[in-house]
C-alpha cells in the first residue's frame, strides 16, 4: 500500500472515531449533548439499581412524576408487593423443562413490560435441584432458561433484551434434601438488570 492510501484510511477512521453520538458520552461538566446529565434525563432524576434482593427498584422519572412505567398498564412500581411482575421465579417439575400454565401466568406478565419497555433487560438465570451429575445440571438449568426466553419472544420480546446463564445446582434457593426442597430449587429467576 502506498503512503496515501494509508494516510486517507486512517483520517477516515479518526473521522468515524470523531462522530460518536452525544447521547453516548458525557461531557467534562456530567452533561450530555442533548441537555440531559449523567444523573437523570433532561426533565427529573434517574434512580435505578438493584435492591438487597438483587432486582431493579427504580426508574426514570419526568417532571410530572409519571416514571417509566408510566400510567399504563403495570402502573408506577409493578415490582413491588402485589405488582403485576412481583413474580419472578418460574417453577419446574423434576427433570422437566415444560412450562405449567401457572408460570404461563408469570411469564405473560414480564413479556407484556418488555414489549412495553423496549430498553429493559433482562437476565433468565437457570438452576437444577441436586439430584444428577453437575454436568447434566448445568445443561438442564441452561435449557429450563432458554425455554422461558423462547416464550418470552414469541409473546414480544426482543432478544437482545434476556440475556441467560445456568447455575445448575450451584446456587439453590433453599438448603436441604427432600421434595419439597427439591421443587424449590428446580426454577428459572427473572433478573432485571437495572
């Protein structure tokens, strides 16, 4: 290659470089180009982050103090006690990754907030009880996630939107070695990343 043409690719690289969108860097001052600063939108105060629990307890709220959620139908904190997406936890039957119409319920409910919340993440973490070899747990958690994402998206959701992990039976719910125990810890959680 000649030294020209090595010099006009690279300018046009500085030149790509150079035009990132402003709604993507905060300036020196906090602020982004479009008015809003690092610690809320243009009109109020952004609060976000995970609670003790783990899950996402905030939202961005405008000056009307309508939040995110907004008025619609999951009102101002479906999350919380008695919220439409209180649940989060999808239960399955020993060595099984069919979906009962009770979590059916569930799932609706968060692939309804993330039609309706484009920008919502989510992540599917996946678990197994302990019965079985650690491999086969870590495979059949994998695919008890990827069965509520395929719900998910074909209720609406985009993909880039649930992301998935298998804990197998690395991480139960609860300590012990009977039944009871056992249905507890045979789940899919629904995680919102905040």
């Amino acid at each position: 290659m000649n030294a020209s043409r090595i010099l006009t690719i690279m300018s046009l690289l500085l030149i790509l470089a150079g035009c990132s969108s402003s709604s993507d860097m905060a300036m020196e001052d906090g602020t982004y180009g479009d008015g809003s600063s690092a610690d809320g939108g243009p009109d109020g105060a952004f609060t976000s982050g995970a609670g003790e629990d783990g899950y996402m307890s905030g939202g961005e709220f405008g000056s009307d103090g309508s939040g995110a959620y907004g008025s619609g139908e999951y009102g101002s904190d479906p999350f919380a006690e008695g919220g439409q997406l209180e649940s989060r936890v999808i239960y399955f039957e020993y060595d099984s990754v069919e979906i009962d119409e009770a979590s059916m319920a569930v799932i609706d409910n968060h692939a309804g907030y993330l039609v309706e919340q484009e920008t919502v993440v989510i992540r599917l973490e996946g678990h197994a009880d302990e019965r079985g070899s650690r491999e086969y747990n870590i495979g059949l958690a994998e695919r008890r996630a990827q069965a509520v994402r395929q719900v998910l998206m074909l209720k609406g959701a985009d993909a880039v939107q649930i992301t998935t992990v298998s804990y197998g039976e690395e991480r139960p719910a609860v300590l012990g070695s009977d039944d009871e125990v056992w249905s507890l810890n045979r789940r899919v959680e629904i995680v919102y990343n905040p």
